[in-house]
C-alpha cells in the first residue's frame, strides 16, 4: 500500500493537530505549519500529548508513534511545510476567502504531484479551490473531531474536475492511516455527516423547547438509545434488520408514508435491498458484536474507578 512520503499540515488548531498527531502515530514524516505563532507553540505541545495517548488507548504501537514524534517538524514557513510533501492538508477555520488565498499560495509552493486536500466541514469544493489552476488533485477530506480517534472521513471531489487517480489517491491514504473513507458522489452544503447530525440535533432541540423532555434525558435518550444502534449498523440497516428479510419493504413505506412521494419510496426500497438482500443473518451477527463491544466499553467507562469487587 502506498504512503506518503511526507505529510504538511496547514493549520495547527484542533483540526490540524489530530491530523498531525494521527499521521505521526502512524509513523509518518510530518510537517506542520500556522501563522499564528501562539497557536503553533500550543500545537507543539499537543501533538505530542495526543499522539502519545494513542499508545494508552491501546490505538498505536509506541515504537512507531516515538518515531513519527522524531521526525515531526514544526515548520517556520510555508515554503518549509510544503516542500516534498506528497499530500498537504488545509486545516484551517471555515472562511471560503482564507481558504482559497491559502490554497492559492500553497499550489504555487507544492510539488507537481502533491495531493491537496481541504478539511472543509462543508463548503462547496468548487469555491473552496476557486483560485486554484489544477483542481483534478484538490478534494475534501473532512474528518470528524477527534481526526485521530474518530475513523470516520468524508471524502468530497470538486464535481466534475477532481480526478479519479487522486480520489483514489487520497482513499489509499487514507485507510493506510485506518480511516474509514466515505465518498460522496456530488457535492451537497454539509455534506453528509454535518447534515444528518443538524437534522437530529433540531429535532432534539425541538423536543427540548417544546416541554417534552429536559435536555439532560434526551441526551441520554439518543446516547444510550439510537446511537448505539446505529453505531453498531447505520440508519438503514438497522431499520432492515428490525423488519427482517423481506420486510423492509412494508417497513420503510409504512415509515415513509407522511414526507416521501411513491416514486421516491420505491426508489429508496429498492437501494436498501440491493444492498442487504440475503444478508441479513450475516450482517444481524455482525451487527451485535459491534453492539456488545459498544455496551462493554459504556459499562467500563461508567465502572467505579479502583472499585472492587466482593
């Protein structure tokens, strides 16, 4: 599997800090860069805590990670940063403007087969890299906070301009660091995560403000309810696995009757069984060994700390 022979990460706030420390724990030559001076002296320090805490969270082997802390630098230019990285990484605030004079000025100080990547929570790509002459090698890679916990990423092209060799690029890359890459086929503001998590958060706010419940309950009612199953298995296979092989149909009509058209669900009927047919028994074993390794690890982290037991 290929890997980059040197990572520049552009931007040392929390963002940029989990994609260093992520990168390092993998061993990784890492460079990263700010201009705000402050903000790199914290960046130097959090790096290596939380790069060192993946080896106490049983998530990186320390002889590896002590060699990526050895060859991380904290550049003093942009120039230093960029220079014979294979994949440089935007992880600066959401402002289109600083992004694409960032992007801009990064492009014309990267080498010619370097991958760049935004780390956009959601703006469009194509405004994003609007002042960028090549756009086939930029795309998004928006990670999910912890980068360096949370393996999830969405991967974003720039429509119609990004080319598949980097899309395939930056997937590799990706899960060479144990991610777990999603690509969207197009564009949308939010992209998906950030849109599926503001749906939820306005109906739990809703139920709030409405008197139905306090928010101390429906945080628990999402957390130790819907949450851990659709950690185990996803919006869509959860609902296929509780309807049962053959069932989703009825299912998913009956619960899309009131907001959906006919057509669209059928259409959505139709992908979740192209998906699942005869595999539900599978994914149903697969399904609770996620949930069990969830729930055990909810019960350690709520277990008394030194208790005993007798």
């Amino acid at each position: 599997m290929t890997i980059p022979r040197k990572v520049a990460v552009i931007g040392a706030g929390d963002i940029g800090v989990g994609w260093a420390a992520l990168c390092a724990s993998a061993g990784w030559p890492v460079a990263i860069f700010d201009l705000n001076p402050a903000t790199m002296e914290r960046a130097s320090i959090e790096v290596e805590r939380r790069t060192r805490a993946l080896v106490a969270l049983d998530r990186a082997p320390e002889s590896i990670v002590e060699r990526g802390l050895t060859e991380l630098v904290r550049a003093q230019f942009l120039s230093e940063a960029v220079q014979d990285a294979d994949w440089i990484i935007e992880a600066i605030h959401e402002d289109v403007t600083a992004k694409q004079k960032l992007l801009a000025a990064i492009e014309q100080q990267a080498g010619d087969d370097a991958l760049i990547s935004s780390s956009s929570s959601g703006l469009p790509p194509m405004e994003i890299f609007g002042r960028m002459r090549r756009l086939d090698r930029c795309l998004v890679t928006h990670p999910l906070n912890p980068p360096e916990l949370i393996p999830l990423v969405e991967v974003v092209p720039a429509e119609g301009r990004t080319s598949a060799a980097s899309m395939n690029r930056a997937v590799e890359y990706l899960r060479s660091l144990g991610r777990f890459p999603i690509v969207l086929k197009k564009s949308i503001p939010g992209y998906v995560v950030g849109r599926v998590s503001a749906a939820v958060w306005r109906e739990c706010i809703d139920l709030v403000l409405r008197g139905v419940i306090s928010v101390d309950e429906l945080d628990r009612a999402v957390s130790l309810g819907p949450a851990i199953g659709w950690a185990a298995a996803g919006p869509h296979l959860t609902y296929h696995l509780a309807a049962g092989e053959g069932g989703i149909r009825g299912f998913t009509q009956h619960l899309l009757a009131s907001f959906e058209s006919w057509w669209q669900q059928l259409a959505l009927i139709q992908s979740i069984e192209r998906a699942y047919k005869g595999k539900v028994e599978f994914l149903r074993e697969a399904r609770d060994r996620r949930l069990s390794a969830i729930l055990k690890a909810l019960e350690q982290a709520r277990a008394p700390s030194g208790s005993e037991s007798g």
